[in-house]
C-alpha cells in the first residue's frame, strides 16, 4: 500500500533549485558591515530588526496589534515568514535561495502586503526580480549547516551551492583521535567531502534529534530533506505555537507521519479538520499538501528565559542521551545576558556527545550603540529596543566557556560571498575584511565540549 502525497518540490521538478529557507524564531540578526556610530550605517548593522521595525510601525489594526499573537516580537515571527515567502516567489531557480511554498500561508495577508511594500527591485542585468534580503541568506546559512551536521548525503542536499559552514563530523573525529589540528574544516562552495571516510567511525553518531529554540513560523520540517528517523522539536511561547499549530492544519500540512498502519487509528486533526468524517481510508492522505520530511514533530509551549523549560522539553520526548542540533537562529538578543549564559550552558548539560549548536548572535557594542541611538532619537516601539544582550567581538572565547567548542564565526557578508552573490543585488554591507569593517552579528557553529 503506497502513501500518496501532493508536494511542491520545485528544486525536483526544476531540476536546479536553491536551497531552503526560512527563518525562525521571533527575531533577526545582523550582519557585518562598518563602525561608523551614525544612524544610517546603524540602521545598516542591525540588520533583520531593523527591516522588520519599520514594518511593524503604525501599521497594524489596533483591534488586533500583532495579528493574534502577544508581543511585537512575536509579531516578527510573521514578518519573518513573509520575507521568506517574498524569496520563495522569485522566478529563477538559480538565484532563489528559499524555497518555502507554506510560509506565505503561515505569515498570513497583513505581513505578507507590510513585506511586499517594503521590498526593492533588484538592478537590471541580474538574475533576480528582488535584491537579497538580510533574512535569506541568514536562513540559507542554518539550513544548509543543519544539512551538514546530520550529515546528508550529496545528492540529498537542498543546493549544491552552499554558504561559510563547517563540518561538525570532522570536528568530532578530530577531537576522538586526540588530533591538534584546528577544529571543523570550513565549507563554502563546490561539494563537499565524501561522508564515506565517516564509516569506520563508529563511534561517531549523526545527530537524531533537532531542537529549534525559538521556533517562531520555521517551516524547515516540510521543506528541508532531513533523515527519515529524525525527531523534531520546535520550542516557542504559547501565543506562537498556538498560532503556527492553527495555521499548519489549515493549510494542509503534515503534523503526524500518518502511515498506512496507524491512518485507520489515528485522530490527525489535520484530516478531521478538513474532510471531516469522509469514509474511506484513501480519503486521508488526500488531505496532505506538505508532508513532514522527518519521522516525527512536536510542539513545546515553554518559555526559554526560564529555566523550567527544559523540564518541557523533556516531557515531550526529547531525549538527553541521544546526540541533537540546537538550532537558536533569532532567539539570544532578546534574553538577559546573564539568562543567555545560563541559557546555553543548560543546552549543553542537555546535550549528548555528538551534538551541535547552530545560532546567530549580534555584538554588544551593536546593542550598546542603539541603545545611545534610541536615547537620542527618542523613538518607541522599535523590535530592537527588545534587545538586551550581545556577544564580545570576538565570539570564540565566550562560547567556549559555556560549555562548548566554537567551530565558526561567521558574517553575513562571508556567508554572500561563499554564495557567490553579486553585491549589487545584496540589501546589505558586503564588505568582508572585518579590519574595514567591524562585525556587528555572527553566525555560529559549536560542538559540545569534550568531557573529561
């Protein structure tokens, strides 16, 4: 008995598609660009924030402030979706680098027409309709490092082209042979090493777990090519995750593998929303318009700041002794610096041998800088007066005594490189000698630390 299924995967139809992405989390990122301490290359730094601040000022019905959810930055949960689906619409599969067809649909009419407004058309003479947002390449890097850490085969890979990652697999390997040299090779573009050396490894595990902290509307469960025995865990506050689990049976996707065997037992909200009590187990699958590309997906209502939420984590099924990617794309800004701290030395104390940490930080200078702008200006209302905490410069030593080996630090504008993006169509500083220009935000990946 075969499980029939309505997909939209332009990437096999098309034959050249880019790769996924969508980003998570209630929040942004910035990028690397100058020093200057002036308002306009401020606003340039802040990156994600500032693009959806603009949005969401004096724009949404008082009625309904933030499109059913509690706080603006839930609110930038849909924006972010928005983004993802304006990438999603370029023609050119070549130059698209988000292929989400669901997060238009999860983003909903009044983020979607605020995002529209706002985007800028991209210069004659280039392959793209749009210029590239800060949002794109942001949620192209974590997929395509999350890509690498559970170790997916070449061919199974959502693009051949890929942004600055590193592979986690040689990091581990390293680490177990006692080796001294540098941590993590770096990847950018053309393939990637054959995992067939990996074999004789066997006490090197692939991640079977993912974690998303601060999921907000991530879509990467249907639209990414993930293992088959993956479990997936999207952890967010209760006004996200109701809207999102609200919107995902809406519009037909997958919240269960609904198997020949079980699809006689199974009470799939999904199908009884939509076909209500049509007899007949065929009826079931024709529901399905995005499958899940896992073997299993669970929503946690918790709230990472405090540190109770673990405790939901692991009521859902999640399972400390198995090695996990931690995937925190728009989430640490928004802490306390002292709750982040705290924040990812638990992640770590979770995290079995084998586990990866994917997040994206800004600086503390960044966040001391708008916090004079905002004293200055005198402006309310702006997603980045929510953020609270940033990194030090230099990133590597501060990660390292949470509990985990950095492997990579990244930019924005090294990630557009590794993608061979032109800088006329980039909406963002590309500059990436980070002497010329001082980093504001990083992209960083770290493996748990060795035990001794």
């Amino acid at each position: 008995m075969f499980r029939f299924i309505r997909r939209r995967d332009r990437d096999d139809e098309q034959g050249n598609g880019t790769g996924s992405s969508g980003s998570s989390g209630s929040s942004g990122s910035s990028g690397s660009s100058g020093s200057s301490g002036s308002t306009l290359p401020l606003l340039a730094l802040a990156g994600v924030a500032a693009f959806v601040a603009v949005l969401v000022r004096g724009t949404i019905a008082t009625a309904d402030k933030y499109d059913g959810m509690d706080s603006l930055v839930s609110y930038s949960s849909r924006l972010i979706a928005a983004a993802r689906a304006m990438e999603d619409d370029e023609e050119s599969a070549k130059a698209r680098l988000v292929d989400d067809p669901l997060a238009k649909h999860l983003a909903g009419p009044v983020a979607m027409k605020q995002v529209k407004k706002r985007r800028t058309a991209a210069p004659k003479g280039f392959d793209r309709t749009y210029m590239v947002s800060r949002l794109a390449v942001r949620t192209r890097w974590f997929d395509d490092q999350l890509e690498e850490c559970l170790g997916m085969p070449e061919t199974y890979r959502s693009s051949p082209h890929r942004g600055h990652i590193v592979s986690t697999m040689d990091a581990l390997t390293n680490e177990k042979a006692g080796s001294n040299k540098p941590l993590g090779k770096v990847r950018s573009l053309g393939s990637l090493a054959s995992l067939g050396s990996l074999g004789s490894q066997k006490s090197v595990a692939f991640p079977s777990q993912v974690v998303e902290l601060g999921a907000g509307l991530s879509t990467r469960p249907w639209r990414l090519h993930l293992p088959a025995s993956l479990r997936w865990f999207d952890v967010d506050r209760q006004d996200v995750i109701d809207v999102k689990e609200d919107m995902l049976l809406k519009h037909g996707a997958e919240c269960e593998i609904m198997s020949p065997m079980r699809r006689s037992h199974s009470k799939n909200a999904l199908l009884e929303f939509q076909i209500g009590s049509l007899a007949g187990s065929n009826h079931n699958h024709k529901a399905v318009e995005y499958p899940l590309r896992c073997d299993s997906r669970a929503s946690v209502s918790t709230d990472v700041g405090n540190p109770t939420w673990a405790r939901s984590l692991l009521e859902a099924g999640f399972d400390p002794n198995k090695p996990t990617v931690w995937i925190a794309e728009g989430l640490l800004m928004y802490l306390e610096p002292e709750r982040v701290d705290a924040l990812l030395r638990e992640v770590a104390a979770l995290s079995a041998p084998g586990s990866s940490l994917l997040t994206a930080v800004v600086t503390e200078q960044c966040v001391k800088r708008l916090a004079e702008n905002r004293g200055r200006s005198k402006r309310s209302g702006s997603l980045m007066g929510e953020w609270k905490s940033g990194c030090p410069q230099d990133p590597m030593p501060w990660v390292g005594g949470l509990g985990w080996t950095p492997l990579l630090a990244t930019t924005r504008a090294e990630i557009a490189k590794a993608l061979d993006l032109p800088a006329e169509v980039c909406g963002f500083p590309t500059e990436t000698d980070r002497e010329v220009a001082l980093p504001q935000g990083y992209f960083i990946v770290a493996t748990v630390a060795k035990q001794s």
